[in-house]
C-alpha cells in the first residue's frame, strides 16, 4: 500500500513539475518579448502627444529581428517610463494573417505592425484592416512612403547581392544580374549546393522582391534557372544565408535584406555586399495602426517616434537599419548612398500597385513556374 502511494506521490510531483514548466505565465511564447517598464521618470514626450497622456502597454508586431528593436523599444521606454512593452517577432505571412483574424474575429491585438512585406501591409490597408492615423508627416519623409495616411515607411534598405570574399578572390565579382547569370552558366564545381536565396512560397519579403524582379527584369526566370542548375538553397530568412556566407558554407546568395548584412560588415572580414549595379531595389518597413488595436493612441505613439528625429537617429545607430529621414545619416556608406538620386536605385513605392502580385491567381501560377523551375516538389 504504502508503495504504491509513494508510486502514485511521484508520478503526481512529476506531471506537476511539466504542467508548470510549460503552461507557467514566465513562459513566454517561442517570438515574444517582454519589455518591462523602467524604474525612474522622464517628462519628455515626443510629437502630438498630450502631458496628460501615459503611455502604460504597448504591443507591437513585427518582422525586424529582436535584438534590433530592443534598442528602439528602450529608447522609447525613457519617453514613457511607465510603458509595458511587448513585441512579438513573426514572418510577414504570420503578422498579415494576426492582424487580419483579429479584427475578423474581434479580437483585440497589437497597437501597432512593422513590416518588411510592403505588398501584405498595403492589402492589410486597403481592405479595412488599418486605421487611419491622424499626424503630421515630416517633410523630408518621400511622398512615395505613405499611404492615405494608413501605411507608413519608416525605413529606406536595399535588396543586395552578397558574396563570400576569399571565394571570390581570383574571380570576377557580379557587378549586376546578367554578370550573375553568366558566372552560374559556368557552373562552377565548388559553387554547386552553396548559393542561397529567399523561398519566395514561405517568406513574404522574398516573394515581393522576386515580384520587383519579375516586373523589371526580362532575364529573371533565365536567373532562376541558373541558379537551379547550381544547387540554389532556399531560405525564409536573410540572417541564415548572411551567416552561411559569412562562415563559408554558402558563397552567394540573391536579393538579400541589405541592411543585416552591411550592419555585419565590420565583424565579418569574409562578406562583401554587392548594389546591383543595374538596378537595387529599395523597400521599406511598413507600419500600420490595426483596426483591432486594444490602443490605437499606443501605437500612434510609437509611430510618432520611429517618424521623429530621435526615432530615426535610433533606427540608424541602435537598430543599424537605414533611415527614411534624408537628414539622418547611416553610420554604413553604403546606405548613405540611398538618398543619392541614382537611376541604379528603384524604391518600392507605397501604393495600391503592390496588389498586382498578390492576386491569388497570379500567384498561384507564379509559385507552379517558379517550383517547376526550380525543380521542386
């Protein structure tokens, strides 16, 4: 009797032990970052925001990696000391799906999503899903970045072509696409399972540059083509194909988010970054205030300050990601070079043009090409 109870007794202390390991409320949620307030006060505020006015929760959706925004957050954290901030970190197709199944499902979520899929941003807008913000856009903000006052660019990044160095040190570098065409043509042996771009089926950056490329490029399916013949691997983020080339286990890789890799420059002496000379896609992160927003004035907030001087000045130094402010410069050279008026550089206008790509049916059938040639499943 007694050893089945002390059988029964363990058994209970174990099933105890794993219902609170993973159902404990400190278990945060794979993506999810909890930034809690800070302990002394600031009276600064920023903007059009009333004194009255404290700021105490504060969710943001997002597709920037959390280590940085973390700089952005605390900043903003001392203009509202009292502010709870939680960020979650998704892939864009899983921020426009949240944001879209709250407010179909009315369900309240975050005051404010940054996005680097444009093209899901501006769909999120056009059909009902962004609320319509009510603030002064600086003036040297491009006319081009926002939207019916409902999306707004925040940032100016390339797309790039990156390269491991001492691979490329006795061979021509591909200054522009038909250069990469040609160099993939060789195929050469070494090169073969060691390039790598986005899978254009599950990220939706990836998707959206392959559309610029489709659009203005006539050697684009040749590109994808060459790039199959050579063993191309496909990834959903760009942080795992800089690694690769920076390690040497990748060599190129294709349409790159361009300000991850630079900002990574300094620290990684074998990546070199490549503007394609021909053209350089520039995109920006979108952001939007969700109709289901539990506080839409948290998020005009926040929107406020990644549109301020200061909030540009952060997303240049502490984010290292490329201002859209022309008056904030970039640490990096090379994206100082964004605000130079150069017909090489092709920003990604904020309009309802970005949809074309997104019709199901177009897609669909882009995706069967594109699987095809690449000789996928």
């Amino acid at each position: 009797m007694n050893s089945v109870f002390i059988s029964f007794f363990k058994n209970t202390c174990v099933f105890t032990l794993l219902f609170l390991c993973l159902f404990s409320p400190n278990n945060s949620p794979a993506g999810e970052f909890l930034y809690p307030p800070l302990k002394h006060e600031f009276t600064e505020q920023i903007g059009s925001a009333s004194n009255e006015v404290i700021l105490r929760h504060l969710t943001i959706y997002g597709t920037t990696d959390n280590k940085a925004m973390v700089g952005l957050i605390k900043d903003f954290q001392k203009l509202y000391p009292f502010a709870k901030v939680r960020y979650f970190e998704l892939q864009s197709r899983e921020l426009f799906q949240r944001v879209k199944r709250e407010k179909d499902t009315n369900t309240q979520g975050a005051d404010i999503a940054i996005s680097s899929a444009m093209d899901l941003q501006i769909k999120l807008a056009n059909d009902g899903y962004a609320r319509k913000v009510d603030i002064s856009i600086p003036s040297d903000i491009p006319n081009w970045a926002v939207w019916r006052n409902e999306a707004f660019g925040t940032t100016l990044e390339p797309a790039v072509i990156i390269y491991n160095k001492p691979y490329f040190k006795n061979r021509p570098l591909p200054k522009n696409r038909s250069d990469l065409i040609a160099f993939l043509e060789t195929r050469p042996p070494d090169l073969y399972g060691k390039l790598a771009t986005y899978n254009i089926a599950k990220s939706g950056l990836g998707y959206m540059f392959f559309s610029r490329d489709d659009s203005q490029y006539s050697g684009t399916w040749d590109l994808i083509r060459a790039m199959s013949d050579n063993g191309v691997k496909l990834y959903s983020q760009s942080s795992k194909i800089i690694d690769g080339v920076s390690s040497g286990d990748l060599k190129l890789g294709y349409n790159v988010l361009g300000t991850y890799a630079i900002s990574q420059l300094n620290d990684n002496p074998n990546l070199g970054v490549i503007l394609p000379e021909d053209y350089t896609i520039v995109f920006s992160r979108l952001a939007i205030i969700p109709k289901a927003a539990n506080s839409h004035v948290a998020g005009r907030l926040f929107l406020e300050y990644l549109l301020s001087e200061r909030g540009q000045t952060q997303i240049a130094n502490k984010a290292q990601l490329n201002p859209i402010k022309a008056s904030v410069k970039s640490p990096h050279p090379l994206l100082r070079s964004l605000h130079d008026e150069k017909s090489s550089l092709r920003p990604i206008k904020v309009s309802p043009g970005l949809l074309v790509y997104l019709d199901q049916q177009k897609r669909k059938k882009i995706l069967k090409r594109w699987r095809k040639t690449l000789q996928l499943p």
